[in-house]
C-alpha cells in the first residue's frame, strides 16, 4: 500500500537550489509546457554510442553478478536507473521494463540529453552544480513530461578523473520509505563498484602503480582495455599526442585506435599469450620511438583486462634491451619450433608479466641464464638493473657481502666508505641467482628472511634498507635430494618454488637441432669471418643421432668447431669432433635412416631426385637456395641435377 502522506526530506540549500534553477530555465525561455523532451536524433544516437564510458564497461564486465541483481532490484520496485556522460548524455538504462518504455515515449531515453540548457530544471543538473545528491520531484522538474516522476542523481568519481552520473526514476506515487532507502542504497553500492575500489578499477590502479605510469611520469602513453581488447582508458598524454578526444577512443577496439598496436590484439586472442615488448614508431606521432608493453590488469589473468603502457625512447637501446640493464637477451633469441619447447616459452612469456618470484630447473647448457634475460626483459622492470651472481662461484666467507653489501670497516680490507650488494644494485630491478643449490646454509636463512621482509642489512651495519627487486633462481641440481640431505632448506625452497620453470634437454626437442645448428651457424661464421652454406646431409643425420649430454651449449660448441676447421663452405662429417661418432653415432644414424628424408640418404635413385625437381621449381632454379634447403653441398647438387638429364 502506498503511503500518498509520505514526503522525501530535502535540505533547504537543496530546495533554494531548486527555485534558482526554475527561474533561470524560465527565463531562457526553455519550452515547459511539452508533453515530451526534446527529439532525439540519429545522430544523437550515434555519437553517445560511440561516448559510452570505458569506466563504466570495465566495472560492469567485473561484477556482472551485482548488476543482474541490481536489475532485478529495480524491477521490482518499478524503478529504472540510467548511466549520463559527462556531457549529460544518456548512455544506459536499466531495471523495469514498464518503465523504461514509459520514459522512452516522453523521449528520456538512449540519446536523450538532460543538460539544463536544454530541458531545464533536473536532479542530474542540479547534482552536478551542487557536488552532491540531488531529489527532484514532480512539479520541482522544469518541463511538464518530467512532472509524473520522481528522480534522484549522484555523481561517482572513478580512478584516473573519469566520472559518471547516476539517475534513479520511479513515479512519483511509487515514492515510499522503501524506495528511498533503497535509491539511497544503489547510491552506496554504486560508489563502491564504480569507484573501482573492489572492481576491475582497482585493479587497474593496481597496474598503474605496477608499470610506474602514474601521474608522475607524464611523458609516457598508457592504455587500458576490456576484457574484449576494447579501450577502455587512455592518459592525458595519449590524447594531446594523438590529437584526438575519448569520443573516438574509449570503447573501440584498441587496432581501431592504434593500428601499431594491432600485434597486441593478435597475440592476445590469437595466440593466447602477453606479446613480448616491442619498439614501435606510431604514425600519428610521428618518429619518436616508444619501447611498448603489455601486461595483465591484475597481474595474473585477462578476466580484468590488459594494461599497455609506451615509454618514450630516449637512452634504449633498439634491440629492446636497456643497455644499463645488464640483459643481453629476449624471447626472440630462444631459438626452437618444437612444440614442447614453444610451449616453455609461452609459459615464460605469461610469467614475465608478474611480478614472482621464479625458479629455472634444468641440466646445465638447457639455457636457464638465457630465459632468466628474457623475462626480465619483457618485464615491466626491463629498464631497471638485471643484476646475476653464480652462488657456486663465490668463496664461503664472501657471499654474504657480496649479496647484502656491507658498512665501512666492517672487515679486514673492507672499504672505508663500504659496498652495495648485489641486492642493492638490483633495486626496481630484477636479481638473478644462479647456481641457487651451493648457498651456504646459513646465507639461506639471510635470503628467506630477505625475500619474506623486503628488506636487507649491510654486513656490520644495523640499519634496515628495503629493496624492491624481482628474484629469479636457477639450479642444475635435485633441490628434493639437497633437502633431504640437509643441504637446502626447505622453507627456502617454498618460498622460492612459486613459479617452476623446467628448461628441457636437448634430446628431448630434437627437431629443434636444425634451427638452433643454422642460428649458431649464422652467428659463427660472421664472427669468425668464414662464410658457412649449411651442415652437409651426413654431418647433419650424426647431430641428430646423438643424445647431447651438453645440451644446447655443446651444440653450440661443436658448430662453432665446425665453423673454424672446415675447409669449404659446409661443414662436413670430418669438421664434427670425434666424440660424436665414437658415441655408436653411426650405429644410432643408421638406425634412424627412415625417420630422415628419403631424397637425401636412402634412395639416391629416386626420392632425392623428386625433391630437387620440387625445390628447384619453388625457386625458381636458385641452385644456392635449393642446396642449403636440403643441406647439401652444391656440388652434390650439381651431380644430382646432371643424373636427372
């Protein structure tokens, strides 16, 4: 039953406010007398269309749950609530149904703009000249159509200066102490979750304090998108460098915006991982390079969006490495096309974009050093130090100095003035530890305390300095067998156990020995000034026969032999060290004939002759190309094609 005595209570200031406004919207003559608003136009439509706040998709995609009820809250009460752009435009309306064709038949709709100057006296207008809730009910609405309803608006002020108007609608008879509790409630909740205090708004911040691309270092480009890859925030940067306004940004998709930026697209949704960093030129700005990153709004998952941020290039270097970093390499120099290796380095990728702790296992030469590099490298810290140590390198008596630091005079031969450690160093950076399983056991207990406080002390010192550094760890060893030996502690081994990353051995990514032998190639014979074509059919087979107990290092050292010893432009058999054949390699080869291609070793007659002729027609007859496809001197090439006459 309603209650028709019942009256909202309003704040004289509010009330005087009121007044002031009906007078003014008078006397600018605007239409009151209207059974409907003004007209909304298509093009009206369009444009607030392309206006819808990016703020308010991002916290909808992130609390769908709350929304489904809010709707069905509204519903119930036979109430409706609209989303208004800063520019008073209505963007979004939701709750009951009824209701909402009610107010679209008096032209409150989709579209519509609620500014004072055009309808005169309302709650969204008058919250905004007033910083704070408003109620505007029946005759207290300028114009005529608004009279039926009673109407209650609010500002939320989101993250990073973006806002939205709320305006909450029911028939002024429907006015209960219910209903205002209830508008009064939405009002609460919708400062909480447009706020982005528990939503995906915090988590952008999250990624703003993350990546450091703050209010303070202006120069530089930020972009988040939606879950969708759709823009959903820019800074004020991207705008005045882009001479654009968020009418043709927020909401499209980010290839729209940024076609520079469509890789990240196509890595994202294509290929189901964070791109690696890249340096990109936009042509909008014009030649200035930006080293461009891209990571996960809430560090661990796409559910809340991506996060990219653009940093002018200034003293990077272009291979996008910070040349005071201290990492050489990136993904891009882990070669390989095998699945179980593409795989590892997908996962890396993923990692990379956290900030974790992480721990490389693997047998020597398996390249651990290198992913360390490159995560680092597609890190947001990958223009901070990347500091390394080999714990197994270092005497006993010295690593604490070397990995804490220490005061002046802390020791016999210390400086005067004393030393940063190699946490120090690496602060904002990353540290990298190799050789994790020969730290002396109590260094251990120093490390974990350090990892768990974020904090260090000097040797000989008292006093506490934090440190902000990402650790990366790596071992050769059975870190289970160490601890059961009493050798690692365990609680260490958790702590640093957060993200295993298992490198794989040679000889169990075999179809990776071609491109890796042709990368080293590559690289060997520039270095040592001897121009190289390939690796022989026979010298090839025997790489691929043998078991690698050196990995990919000893890969890379016998082609590095093989560069320096051969006598033409290929290396042959007799360029392999001896090693590889005294191993039953050519028992192994010929075991594994079948499994090679049959136009190369076992059948000189036929098969070898169908492939040149394939080869020679797809190039076209480049005799040079089709020889060092098939990994054959070209004299053998040559003999081939006169058998074939």
């Amino acid at each position: 039953m309603i209650d028709e005595s019942f009256t909202v209570s309003q704040s004289s200031s509010e009330k005087n406010a009121i007044q002031l406004s009906l007078y003014h919207s008078a006397h600018l003559g605007i239409p009151k007398f209207c059974d409907k608003l003004p007209e909304v136009s298509e093009k009206s439509k369009n444009d607030c269309q392309k206006h819808i706040s990016g703020h308010t998709l991002l916290i909808r995609e992130s609390a769908p749950d709350y929304y489904e009820r809010l709707t069905d809250i509204l519903a119930a009460n036979k109430s409706v609530l609209m989303y208004v752009s800063p520019n008073f435009d209505i963007y979004g309306r939701f709750g009951d149904l009824e209701l909402k064709d009610e107010l679209k038949a008096i032209n409150l709709r989709f579209g519509a703009n609620t500014s004072e100057d055009l309808i005169g006296t309302n709650a969204v207008a008058l919250s905004v000249k007033q910083s704070a809730s408003v109620w505007t009910i029946g005759r207290q609405n300028y114009a005529q159509a608004l009279h039926p309803y009673a109407f209650y608006a609010f500002t939320v002020k989101g993250k990073y200066n973006r806002y939205v108007h709320i305006l909450l609608v029911t028939r002024k008879e429907n006015l209960s102490p219910a209903t205002v509790c209830l508008f009064r409630l939405i009002e609460a909740t919708e400062t909480v979750y447009s706020s982005g205090v528990l939503t995906a708004d915090h988590w952008a911040k999250e990624g703003l304090i993350r990546t450091e691309y703050g209010s303070v270092r202006t120069e530089n480009i930020l972009i988040i998108l939606g879950s969708s890859g759709q823009v959903t925030y820019v800074n004020d940067i991207f705008y005045q460098l882009f001479s654009t306004n968020y009418n043709n940004v927020i909401n499209y998709p980010l290839p729209d915006v940024v076609p520079e930026l469509g890789y990240v697209i196509d890595s994202i949704y294509g290929k189901g991982i964070i791109p690696s960093p890249q340096v990109v030129t936009f042509s909008a700005i014009g030649a200035t390079e930006y080293h461009v990153t891209c990571t996960y709004a809430d560090g661990h998952s796409a559910d809340k969006g991506f996060v990219i941020t653009a940093q002018r290039m200034l003293s990077v270097a272009k291979s996008h490495v910070s040349a005071e970093s201290g990492a050489k390499y990136t993904f891009d120099s882990l070669v390989g096309v095998s699945d179980n290796f593409c795989a590892l380095k997908q996962f890396a990728e993923r990692v990379a974009a956290t900030n974790c702790t992480v721990l490389i296992r693997g047998e020597s030469g398996t390249g651990k050093e290198l992913f360390a590099h490159s995560i680092h490298n597609a890190s947001n810290r990958w223009d901070k130090p990347f500091v390394s140590i080999n714990c197994a390198a270092i005497p006993r008596d010295l690593i604490g100095s070397e990995l804490f630091g220490y005061v002046g005079g802390a020791f016999t031969g210390a400086s005067r003035t004393g030393a940063k450690g190699k946490f120090e160093q690496a602060d904002g950076g990353t540290l990298f530890l190799d050789e994790i399983a020969e730290m002396p056991l109590d260094m251990q207990s120093v490390l974990l305390r350090v990892l768990e406080e974020g904090e260090i002390t000097r040797i000989g010192g008292s006093k506490s300095i934090p440190v902000n550094v990402r650790l990366i760890a790596a071992t050769n060893q059975n870190l289970e067998d160490y601890i059961h030996s009493g050798k690692f502690r365990l609680d260490l081994f958790y702590r640093l156990n957060i993200i295993s990353l298992n490198t794989i051995p040679l000889r169990e990514h075999k179809a990776d020995i071609d491109a890796l032998a042709d990368s080293f190639i590559s690289k060997f014979s520039k270095r040592h000034n001897k121009p190289c074509d390939g690796i022989s059919a026979e010298a090839r087979s025997i790489l691929h026969a043998y078991d690698w107990p050196g990995n990919t290092r000893e890969l890379r050292n016998v082609i590095e032999r093989g560069i320096i010893t051969m006598s033409g432009r290929f290396i042959e058999t007799h360029d392999l060290p001896p090693e590889l054949m005294r191993n039953g390699t050519v028992r192994s080869m010929r075991a594994q004939e079948d499994t090679y291609s049959d136009a190369l070793i076992s059948d000189q007659e036929s098969s070898r002759k169908k492939a040149v002729a394939q080869l020679m027609r797809e190039y076209d007859g480049n005799k040079a190309k089709v020889a060092r496809s098939l990994g054959i001197a070209r004299s053998t090439l040559y003999r081939i094609l006169k058998e074939r006459e």
